[in-house]
C-alpha cells in the first residue's frame, strides 16, 4: 500500500450489510489495523468464519483487498463510516456503508447448553449411498425456485432419474429470516416449498435443503442455532427428504469437541419430526466424524473439505479415502463431497477417473453440474449403469487401494454374488502400460469372467493377468466374477 493515512483511517471494528438478490441483507464484520502505510485485518464474512486480509493495494482513494473466498472489497474512509463496494464472483458488485461498532458487538451467540452425548437408533434410511443433484457447485447463491424445477425436469429427461438419481437438493441462500413464531422463512427466491416439494415428489423425486448448527450458514443466512426442533418440523412440514447440515458459523459458538453433541441434537429432531429424513453432516473431517456420525443421526458425513473443478483437489480428496472403508456401510456413508462431473474444469477421461473413484468408494452420487445443458458425453458418464452398479452394490463395502506403483494405483471393491470391481488408476502426466496380476486383487487363480465398465466388453480371461493400456490421469474400470 502506497498511502499510510488511507490505511490508517480504516483502523476499527466495522459491521457492513449488504443487499443480496434473494432479498435479504447480510452482515459481515471487518476488524481492520492500519499501520505505517500497511492495511492488515481479519474479515467475518456474513458472520459465518474469520479469513485474513489478502493483498492490499491503494487505487485512488480507494484501499483494495482480498479474501480467501474470492471476495474482492474496495474500501474508503466518509466522514465517520466506510463506503464499501464488494464482488464474490457470482453477481455485480455489490455497495454499502460500513459503521463503526464495538468489540462486544462483533462477538457470537453465547452457546447454549451442549446435549449429552447418547447413541441414536438408526432411522432406516440410505441403504445405498444417496444419488441425486446439489445446486452449489454450479450455482451457488444464484439457486432459485425455477432453477430447482428445472433441474428436476432435465433429471427426468436425461435419464438420470431412471438411472438412480432422486435428491434434488438446495444448498445455501434459500433461508429468509423468521416470523414472530421462530419459524424459519424462505426468502423470495422461493416462494413455495410445499409446492416445490410437492412437484418433486410427483416427479417420483425427493427434496433436499441445506442449514447450518450455527447462527448463519456459510452463505450468512439464517441457521438453525436453537431453533433445532422447531427447523426439523417446518423442514418435515414441508415435505423435504433431505438435510445437509453445515458446520460454518457454529464454529463460532462451539468448541469442536461439541461437533458430536450438536450434530446429535438436530438428529435427534430429525428423528422426531415424524417424516423420513436423510442427514448429510457437513463439519469437513474435522473431528473424524467417520467415527460417530452414525451413533449422531447421521447417514453421511463429509470427509474433506470443499472439492473443486479441477484434477489436483479431485485427486487429492478420492485417493485419500482408502483407510475410511471400514467407517462406510449401509446406512452410514463416507462423503468426499459432491460430483464435479460436466462443469467443465477437467477432461472427459478425467471426469470418468472422478466418476469410477467415488463409485468405488461407495460414495454418495450428488451430481453438480447444470443438468440442463449437460453434454452428450457428460450424460453418459452420469448414467454408466454399469459404474453405477458398483456405487449401489448392496452389500455397501467401499473399495480400497490393493497396490500403487509409480504413477499407477489398483483399486479393488467387494461386490454381491462374488463379484469384484476393480479399477487400474493412472494418475501420472503419461500413457501407462499396466499388467494386472490376480493375486494383486486377491485372487488365487483367473475369474471366469471379466468385463469392461466403459467401452462395455467382455475381455479375454489369460491365466497370466491382464494387461492394459490406461490414459494419464485415466481409469480401467472393470467388474471381474
């Protein structure tokens, strides 16, 4: 920064509102230090975490810094406030006033009471892992009533539905605020749950919503933080199927030990509010959730943080799942995060390497592209039958890793009737050639039948293994009896 005044006028606890298109105002904090020409602060983006200033620059009157949500503010000093314009990416810049405030008031809620921990029965549910669409990976906060009804028709008219698919499920920014009961609102981008649920469900699909243990969720809308009960009856109300619950703010109110009790409490709700109910837990593996997310409510818990489009976070989260399998069976679910397949940030053959790993891993199918404008190609890796029949084997044993040499990795999964899935990993920038022994995959001699999962053949059984040629950063999928 080429201005020491500018920097040190901003010095101060600042609350900034601003306007969203779904009609609610969202209140973040900036905790801003000027000192010797430098700008240094931490930001609460719409309250719900701290992330520190990035990348302060002087452009005019103007001080231009950056978030690690790929925020973007312009700041200037006006009199006793700040005039502040944002851009996250997704709408135009969004513009308001800063006020001063005080410490005190930047604090969060005072924690309630952490339940005592008991182990909840299960409630039947997600006998497979869940297979359905997510609106956050494509859309974000730009979900709406007609995008939702959209997806659900494309879902029907792709063949995803025949093929499994039946959550459509709404992420972050639906919540509006709370009438004078305490009960939770939606905002003006939905209107109408019930009918929205209602159109679902004769669609032969099932609704999904999202919220958060903490006073807002990630997107700063309101969360579930004392009103537990009361959200898992209007949710039941409404007739949602689904609910991931997201960790976010409450990481503000709780310590991470309470991450059990706390999930606990709204599976216990859920339980309650007398309609089947599956529980997604969203805490990123934090406190190994794995652990006691089933004895939580929970039917899935997220293992890792958020994945991105692109081939390094998707090969980073999917080959690190290996030591979890045991934690995975029916009803209880590993989640490595929602499919990025078709948004357009990896290859085809690196989307299939993305689709075979997580059906390997019996991971839950949330689909998080645009179904509306989907390839042809996307379409076809999305309703592979074939790799879908590994994800929903019955017998819901994740696979594993059996070897790894050089950039070569050799998968293996369990399957009902004697059949085994295995799939031969190339995760290196060339070509590889790869000679499967069967004692790799456990095996004492041949199988009696071998098959391809993507060009869809029967290959020739040699008693001496298989060879195959697999693309970088590819996949062999096969189904082996």
């Amino acid at each position: 920064m080429r201005s020491a005044a500018a920097a040190a006028g901003l010095d101060g606890i600042w609350q900034l509102d601003l306007p969203t298109n779904s009609g609610v105002e969202l209140r973040s904090f900036l905790v801003l230090h000027g000192v010797g020409g430098s700008l240094t602060g931490t930001i609460y983006p719409n309250r719900a975490a701290s992330m520190p200033v990035l990348h302060p620059r002087q452009e005019g009157q103007e001080t231009v810094f950056a978030i690690g949500w790929d925020w973007t503010f312009w700041v200037h000093r006006s009199g006793d406030h700040l005039e502040v314009a944002m851009r996250d990416g997704f709408e135009s810049p969004k513009r308001g006033v800063a006020i001063q405030i005080t410490e005190a008031d930047l604090a969060p809620p005072a924690p309630p009471p952490v339940p005592v921990l008991r182990v909840l029965p299960s409630n039947g549910l997600a006998m497979t892992p869940p297979m359905g669409w997510n609106s956050w990976n494509h859309f974000a906060e730009r979900v709406d009533d007609s995008t939702v009804r959209a997806a659900a028709d494309a879902i029907v008219a792709s063949g995803m539905a025949a093929a499994g698919y039946r959550y459509v499920n709404i992420d972050d920014t639906w919540e509006g605020g709370r009438d004078p009961e305490g009960r939770l609102l939606p905002n003006r981008k939905f209107p109408d749950m019930v009918a929205l649920a209602n159109y679902l469900h004769h669609k032969g699909l099932k609704l999904g919503i999202y919220s958060s243990p903490g006073f807002v969720t990630c997107g700063g809308y309101e969360g579930s933080l004392g009103h537990e009960e009361q959200d898992a009856r209007t949710f039941a109300d409404w007739g949602v199927d689904f609910l991931k619950y997201d960790w976010c703010s409450a990481g503000r109110v709780f310590a991470d030990e309470a991450l059990h009790p706390v999930y606990q409490k709204m599976g216990a709700a859920l339980q309650k509010s007398g309609r089947a109910i599956v529980f997604s837990l969203c805490e990123y593996g934090v406190l190994a959730p794995w652990k006691w997310g089933a004895q939580a409510g929970g039917n899935l818990w997220r293992t890792t943080g958020d994945i991105h489009d692109n081939w390094k976070s998707m090969e980073e989260i999917g080959f690190a799942q290996s030591d979890l399998a045991k934690y995975a069976g029916p009803g209880h679910w590993n989640d490595p995060d929602m499919l990025e397949v078709g948004n357009g940030g990896m290859t085809a053959t690196e989307y299939r390497t993305h689709f075979s790993l997580w059906c390997l891993l019996a991971a839950p199918l949330m689909a998080g592209n645009d179904i509306r404008a989907m390839t042809y190609e996307t379409r076809m890796i999305l309703t592979n039958r074939e790799v879908i029949a590994l994800d929903q084997d019955p017998l819901g044993i994740q696979g594993t890793r059996c070897f790894a040499k050089g950039s070569v990795e050799v998968w293996s999964k369990r399957l009902g009737g004697n059949g085994q899935a295995v799939g031969i990993f190339n995760r290196g920038d060339r070509e590889a050639d790869w000679t499967l022994q069967w004692s790799q995959v456990g095996l004492t001699a041949p199988p009696a039948t071998v098959r391809d999962l993507w060009t869809h053949r029967d290959l020739d059984v040699v008693a001496s293994g298989l060879t195959v040629t697999t693309p970088s950063h590819g996949v062999t999928l096969l189904r082996i009896n």
